[in-house]
C-alpha cells in the first residue's frame, strides 16, 4: 500500500492510545534484563583493553550477551506485534523468544549478527593487534576509522534487506529462518528507501531522548516499535 511515513506514525499513535502505561512497563521490565545482562559482563573482569586474552574473552562474552538480548528483543516485539493485531498481550510475552522454539530465534539472531560482523573482521583484527588504543601510532587509529566507516556503509542494506525476518518468523511460527530471510528480501524490493527514510525520521526523537537522560526511551521505544510493524504490516500488504 506504500504509506508515507506520517501515515505510519499516526497508525502507531492510534495503536498506542490507552495502552501507552502497559507499554513503557513491558519496555522497562525489557530494559531491565538487558541492563541486568551487561552488568554481567561489567563484572565478569573481562575488557576489551589489556592483553589478548582478555580482549578475546570480553568480545565472546558480549557475543554471548548479544544473542541474549536479541531472542529477548523478541520477546517485546511479540508483546506490541500482539497489541497492534488486537490479540492478547502480556508480560510474559517478553519471554516469548525463550519458550517458543528458541533455536530458531538464537539461529536468525546469530545469522543476522553474522552478515553484520563480517565487514568488521578487519576492524576487530587490527584493534586485536594493536597496542593499547591510547598508545596507538596515528595511522593505526586513522586506518581502524576507515575499516570502522567500511563496515557501518556495509551494515546500512544488510539491515534494510532483513529487518523484517523477526516479524516475519513471528508471524509464520512454523517458517523456517533461511526462509524468512529469502521473504524478508523478496518483499523489501522497492521499499528500501522507505524504511531508511523511516529510520533517518527517528533521529530526531533520538537527541531529543538524550537529552532526557534516556528516559525518554520509555515513550519513544514503544512509539518506534509500533510505527516499524505498521511498515511490516503495510509492506506485507502491498505484496498480497
């Protein structure tokens, strides 16, 4: 149906109306685990300075915690995917990702987290045999931002072609994870630029976020989760 982006937020304001207090409570208890999560790995002892050793242990460790969170992220995504159909939602919805075939949320978390890192195996190698950042020569450090800068200009389309595998997997629980990608492409042909015109549209709110402390991430999540499955919904449309 192509919607423009106003059409969208409007549809997800509409969603939200009188369910806006349950909302930020499922996105705080979600922000909690995940806090909870990374004060894990705070003190685990690991860092990402110091010698080899503790570098490679720290980054596995966050891989680990990453993949966590993802199934976790599915969890809140359940919980508003659920609330915009009109189904029944709830808390436990959160841990949807953990107690509905696991497997296959952790294999398209990992497969996406994967296409992602590739681009920064050059950046991870040269950080891992640098010295110390600080301590680091000016070219080693201009040479990193470039591999860094590479990566990010990678990640850009990986995440525009895919993003829509989770609701896809969501919604077609017995849909195989290859497949929801394979789908996730297909129907991304032609709405590319729409989903980044949507994201760049969140920038704003972003800083203002940011200004608040993050507190503001109570409001503004659930608003963004919400206006992204009305574009799922709206590009699910167009290709029936």
């Amino acid at each position: 149906m192509n919607q423009p982006t106003k059409i969208l937020k409007r549809s997800a304001r509409i969603s939200l109306m009188g369910r806006y207090l349950p909302s930020i409570c499922a996105f705080f208890l979600y922000a909690l685990i995940s806090f909870l999560l990374a004060w894990l790995l705070n003190i685990s002892g690991f860092s990402p300075l110091g010698d080899l050793t503790r570098r490679l242990s720290f980054w596995a460790l966050s891989a680990v915690i990453l993949l966590l969170n993802a199934v976790l992220s599915i969890g809140l995504t359940r919980y508003f995917f659920q609330m915009t159909l009109g189904q029944p939602y709830n808390l436990r919805d959160l841990l949807y990702g953990f107690t509905n075939n696991p497997d296959r949320f952790i294999v398209a978390a990992a497969l996406r987290y994967g296409m992602l890192a590739v681009p920064w195996i050059p950046a991870v190698s040269l950080y891992l045999r640098m010295p110390v950042l600080a301590e680091a020569t000016l070219r080693q450090a201009f040479l990193l931002l470039g591999f860094v800068l590479l990566a990010a200009l990678w990640n850009l389309p990986v995440m525009l072609v895919y993003g829509q595998s989770f609701y896809i997997l969501l919604e077609q629980p017995d849909c195989p994870v290859i497949t929801s990608m394979a789908i996730s492409r297909e129907i991304m042909q032609g709405h590319k630029k729409r989903l980044f015109s949507l994201y760049v549209s969140f920038l704003g709110y972003g800083l203002l976020s940011l200004g608040t402390m993050g507190l503001g991430d109570l409001w503004l999540r659930p608003y963004m989760e919400m206006i992204q499955i009305q574009f799922y919904l709206d590009v699910r449309r167009s290709c029936q």
